[in-house]
C-alpha cells in the first residue's frame, strides 16, 4: 500500500511497506517521519529513532539527521524555551518539529520590521540572528498578539524554524495549542 500525502511549503512523504522517503523537498519545513509505526498509534509515551526531512531547523539539526524523540502527552508538555517540540497541523498527519520560542505567559510582540520581541528581548535563532518575517507572517501573527493582548495564552506555544525569515512554523501556522503537541526532541545523531 502506497500513500502519497501533500503538504504546502513542506516536504511529501510516501510510504510503502512503513519505509519514508522524501518526493518533494522543500527547504522551509522540517517533517519527521516515525521510522517503523503510524501516527495512530503515537497514543503513548514513548522513545522513538526518527529521520529528520528539511532543513528549516539547520544548522541545528540537518536534512536526514536521525533524532530521538519522546512521543506523547507525557513527555512533550514538560518542556521550556528552546526545546523542539514535534506537532501536527489542520489536516497534516505528518509531524513537524520546531524551537520552542515563547511559551504560557510570556510577553511577545511583533514589530513594524517584522522582528518578534519576547519578554522585552528580540527573539534570535540559534545562530544569534534576529527573526525579520515578512510582511505576510509579520501579520499573521499580530492577529494573535492583539487576540491574546500580547501575551502567550495557557496552553500555546510560539514555535519557530531557524530560519530568520521563517518557515512553516508559527509564523504560517499561528502559536501552535498544546493538544497538536505530540512529542519532543531529545537527541540529535549527527
């Protein structure tokens, strides 16, 4: 059995025989495919060996990198700034994993440059360059911050790429609510 699933601004992924290899990349999404079972069964606490597919979290962690990841509500929502939490999207099946860039309670804002302020400092990638979304995403997500008076509501996550111009991350998505978590990244093979 052959299944084919589609994405925008992310990587196609077939299956056949619970083997993934990548159709279409494109470099704005990181998607992490389970190396022997479906999402269905992601249920429980779990580790799992998983392959990285993308590159919008180089040079963190790279285009077909191996990463162990903790599956399920047990283990994804201990998490702080900084960890890579895996979670499905609308209709996606497919995880993606991003850096948790703000969190419940923290102060964020997005400026008229298109730069993300949290807790009064501007948000940065792990290389240290400051996030310039376009004007498309610096939108997006000031829908929210006026929503949510500026202020990560209980529950939700700001969720980024490394790429400072953004990815398909919360910058596209929107701040990502804690039931679409499903896991987070514990170790990355190089």
């Amino acid at each position: 059995m052959r299944v084919r699933v589609l994405l925008p601004y992310c990587a196609a992924i077939s299956r056949t025989r619970g083997m993934a290899s990548p159709l279409l990349a494109v470099p704005l999404a990181l998607v992490l495919v389970a190396s022997s079972t479906e999402h269905a069964a992601w249920a429980g606490c779990e580790a799992r060996a998983m392959r990285v597919l993308g590159t919008s979290l180089e040079p963190r962690i790279h285009n077909g990198a191996t990463v162990d990841a903790l599956i399920g509500e047990d283990c994804a929502f201990r998490t702080t700034k900084g960890n890579i939490l895996l979670f499905v999207s609308g209709a996606q099946s497919i995880p993606l994993a991003k850096v948790v860039a703000a969190e419940p309670g923290d102060r964020w804002s997005v400026g008229a440059d298109g730069g993300i302020i949290v807790n009064d400092e501007p948000l940065r990638n792990s290389a240290g360059a400051p996030y310039r979304l376009t004007a498309d995403r610096s939108a997006l997500l000031r829908l929210y911050q006026t929503e949510y008076a500026g202020v990560i509501p209980e529950g939700t996550y700001l969720l980024m790429g490394e790429r400072p111009d953004g990815s398909l991350d919360s910058s596209q998505l929107g701040l990502v609510h804690r039931k679409d978590v499903i896991g987070k990244i514990e170790r990355v093979h190089e």
